[in-house]
C-alpha cells in the first residue's frame, strides 16, 4: 500500500563553518533562520534550520556547521542528493543572477531549461551544489524580511536531485510504497512528485552506471526529509518498512517533529517527519532563530553546550 507523501519536508546537509554558513543562507540567499539548535546526535555542533516566515515543511534547508571537528570532505555520489534546488519566481531569475555574481557565488552555471523550467546552479560555501528554479506555479507565501523583496524572495524547496547508478529499483520504491507518481523523464532524469506536482512535491531521480559512490563529510546533502501528515501514518509506514525487510529506526524525537529513518534501494538516506508540531513549539513566530534552542533533555547541560560553541552573529 502506498503512503500519503505530502511533499517535502527538510535537507540537511553538512557544512564547513558555521558564520560562513549563517551569512550565505541569510544575507545571499534571503532565507529566515527558523531555529539555532544543536545536533541532537551531537550537542557540540549546531544545527540550524533556514525556511519561509513559520519554517513551513517544504521550505527548510537544515545544516550541521562541521568545521574544527576532524570530519573529511564528503564526495558527491552514487547513494545522495547532489543537489538541492530551491523555487524562486521566474520572472526574478535574471535578478538572481545578478545578485549571485555579485556576492562572487562559485561555479554559477546555466543549466537552461528543465521541464520548462529556467535553472541555474551555483556552489555554497561548502561547495554544496544548489540550483535555483524559476517557476510561476509556486503560491507559496515567502519570507523578505533579509533583503530579498517578496517578488524574488526564495519560496521553499523546488525539488531535490537523488543520483543513483540504477534509477528502477528507486523509482519503484517511492512510487509503491511512499506514494510518488512519475511525473516526467528526460534522459536520464525521472521526476517524481508526491502530494501535488508544484515545487516542494519533486524529487529527481538521476541515473548513473558510472557514478562513484558519495561518501558523506563536508560539503554534501546527509539526508532529504519527506511530509507525512500524522504519527499514525508515520507508524504504519513503519510498519510496512519493517515487513519488507528494509532497515528504519524506531521514531525519533527532533523536538519540531517526529522522524524515522531508512535507506531507499539506491542507498540515499531518508527521513520521514511529521508536520507537527512545527517551530513555534519553543518560541514565538516572531523571535524565531534569536536563541540558542535546546531540547528538553539537553536543557540540564547548557551551560557547558553554550561554552564549546563557536560564537556566531547575525541579524
Ligand atoms: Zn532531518
């Protein structure tokens, strides 16, 4: 039985230094930061969500900041999201171009048109790869409150490219059991969206015999995280992983959300979270992302958490 996937939900992706992270996404890119949090697996480094006003699922770009803990550069491959691509409208793409050439983005490239759709690519600071899609489907209401007015403002997550060395054992998983329909296929790229066909519902799955393998580390997308809408769902899609033999966690708290984890057939990690209860559950809409948010159980320890912290500003 397919399960209701609503869209997507986050990526995260692990990163180099975490100014240089905070200055990009904010002040380049636009975006809000919704909450400066810690690693739950790892209080010693940050864990910052960037998104739309509320962090709404489907407009949250998440990020360890790794620099000083001894972690290698990762390898783009086989078995991860290479790319994520974020949804702007079209009409501001060429102010968007501009406004990356001159923040002096690295590898700015025209990818042209993807599915009618106008792309360009570029590097953040880590060297992750991100692209933006210019797209007049998208209603989603966007955040302008860092310097990017409302008419070119990022609205959330366009899609997210899996690169894969077989995509069929992948696209028939997602279709069967998370509910994605096949919505287009270009060469070697099959688009699949789940909970409508606008930006935010696209998942790109890209076939390579050649790739090598990724490996993660600095400068690579760790996991994407898919919407499903109550913890019931979530458990019964559990349940059904469990019974086809694949891998997944138990639920997790994430204090914002409740999540599992598992690998789909080509190897890239996959979240599952629910919609609830979102990033108001700590702070209010309008202080989002001013304080140094901790989960309840690491509440005892902030004192020495606050301490190891590298000290990062921003407004
Ligand atoms: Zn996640």
């Amino acid at each position: 039985m397919a399960h209701t996937i609503l869209g997507l939900h986050h990526v995260t992706a692990t990163v180099d230094d975490a100014q240089a992270d905070l200055d990009f996404c904010l002040n380049l890119l636009g975006m809000r930061l919704v909450k400066k949090t810690v690693n739950f697996d790892n209080h010693n480094v940050y864990h910052f969500y960037y998104g739309t006003e509320r962090g709404a699922p489907g407009t949250i770009w998440t990020t360890f900041p790794y620099k000083g803990y001894g972690v290698r550069v990762g390898t783009k491959g086989a078995g991860q999201v290479v790319t994520t691509s974020f949804s702007v409208p079209a009409a501001s793409m060429d102010a968007w171009r501009a406004r990356l050439r001159e923040a002096g983005a690295r590898h700015i490239e025209e990818i042209g048109a993807r599915f009618g759709e106008d792309v360009v690519r570029f590097d953040d600071p880590s060297g992750l790869w991100f692209e933006l899609v210019g797209s007049d489907r998208d209603t989603r209401a966007p955040w302008s409150g860092h310097g990017v007015g409302a008419e070119a403002a990022i609205r959330g997550l366009h899609s997210v490219t899996l690169l894969v060395r077989r995509s069929a054992p992948t696209v028939e998983f997602m279709t069967s059991v998370l509910g994605y329909e096949e919505a287009a296929i270009s060469a070697n790229r099959t688009r699949l969206t789940a909970g409508g066909d606008t930006p935010g519902h696209v998942v790109d799955v890209v076939e390579d015999r050649e790739a090598i393998p990724a490996i993660n580390g600095l400068g690579t997308v760790h996991h994407v995280a898919m919407a499903i809408g109550s913890n019931e769902e979530q458990l019964r899609l559990r349940e059904e992983l469990v019974s086809l033999g694949i891998g997944v966690t138990e639920v997790r708290d994430r204090c914002y959300f409740q999540s599992i984890y598992f690998r789909e057939p080509g190897g890239v990690l996959f979240e599952v979270a629910t919609i609830q209860p979102g990033f108001t559950v700590d702070e209010d809409l309008a202080s989002l992302g001013r304080g140094l948010k901790l989960p309840p159980w690491e509440e005892p320890h902030r004192a020495s958490i606050e301490a190891n912290l590298v000290p990062v500003e921003y407004r």
